[in-house]
C-alpha cells in the first residue's frame, strides 16, 4: 500500500542516518554522493535537516540582529517572519528543483541512474553544512561571515555538483555540462541568498527609541 511505499524511505537507523550527514558535509574525489543511499535512499534525514536548519537559521538571524543594534540608540525586535521565510525558501529548494531535474531526466529519456527519491534526498542532505554554518554567521565580523560563506560554497556545492556530474556521466558532455552549471548556480544563489537576507552587516530589524524631552511631573 502507500503507507508500506512511503514508509521504506523512513525505515533507517541513527547510523545510516549519521553516515549520510557525515558525508554530506565532505566532497570524495571519484565517488558519488549516492552510494551512500544503498540500498534505499530516506527521507527521515533530510527532513530532520530541513526543519534543523529553518530554526537555527532564524534564531541565529536574529541573534545577527541583535549584535548589530548593540552600543546603538535603536531598540532590537525579534523576526518571526524569518522563520516564514526560511521555511518557504528551504523545503521550495529541496522539493521544487529535485522534481524539475527529474521530470527533465525522465522527459529526455535519460539513462542516468537517479530517481526522484535519490534527488530529493540528495537535495535534503547537501544542506547538512548549512546548520553549523548558520550557527556560526551570527559573528558580527563580515570577513569571517564571508570566509564561512566561501566555505560552505566548496563543500556544500561541492558534493552536489560532484554526484549530479557522476550520475550524468553517460549523456553527453555539453548536456551534463550545462545541467550541472545550472544546479550549481542554483546552489550559489541560495547560499548568497541566506547570507544577504538572514546575515547582512547591519541588523535590519530595529525599531528607532523615540525621542523626547521627559517632563517631571510637579
């Protein structure tokens, strides 16, 4: 039934589960990404990632917020509209670009051995890094915001751009090229994207204290 179809892509112990995080944060020279899915790729990690990073991105957000309205005439208010933002953004990332790559695959007639499990768990994991690095941007210096950044860029892009570039081995060069150009991209875009939005250099929630001349009440 759909229940039991459903259901095998959440039957993975805490090893497996580990494993995948592990390597999700590690680019391996001549080996794909997706040998870590066998025997069945699983949906428990990448959504446990996926809400992991929504949260963490947007306390440390606001955290980012709030260090940069320090030692000025401005009062802090908390963001709630970053954990909106974040969700939306996140799970549209892993669900709406792994489907394209494969409805595209599929429509080609690709012989490229990934189905939409392996993407949308591929897609899931690849954002492992992102929890630490959210964690860590929170540091109001933009040097060590931007080196964490091109950090996450290597590795996080890295794995992805890796496995896409295996599993389309077979096709021809110029298609494989320009798929995995674009993913790339698309990856940049949402690293770049959670840097400027959620970690800008200024705090961008701040509410101005009023001014006034206080009058003693006689």
């Amino acid at each position: 039934g759909i229940n039991a179809e459903y259901g095998q892509y959440f039957n993975v112990n805490d090893q497996m589960v580990l494993e995948r995080l592990m390597y999700a944060c590690i680019p391996t020279p001549n080996s794909s990404y997706l040998d870590k899915f066998r025997p069945i790729p699983d949906f428990y990690g990448p959504l446990w990632v996926c809400i992991t990073l929504i949260f963490s991105t947007a306390i440390s957000g606001n955290m980012a917020d709030f260090f940069a309205s320090l030692g000025k005439d401005k009062e802090w208010e908390y963001d709630f509209k970053k954990v909106t933002i974040a969700a939306t953004v996140i799970f549209s990332y892993v669900t709406v670009i792994p489907a394209l790559l494969s409805g595209y695959l599929w429509w080609r007639k690709s012989q490229a051995e990934i189905k939409l499990a392996d993407t949308l768990s591929l897609y899931g994991y690849c954002l492992t890094l992102f929890i630490p690095i959210s964690l860590l941007l929170c540091i109001n210096y933009e040097w060590v915001r931007w080196a964490l950044i091109l950090g996450l860029v290597v590795a996080s892009g890295g794995v992805l751009v890796q496995t896409i570039w295996k599993v389309l081995e077979q096709e021809p060069k110029k298609f494989s090229l320009i798929i995995t150009v674009v993913l790339a991209a698309l990856h940049v875009a949402l690293i770049l994207l959670f840097k400027m939005y959620f970690f800008t250099a200024t705090a961008t929630h701040i509410k101005p204290q009023p001014h006034g001349n206080s009058t003693v009440p006689s």
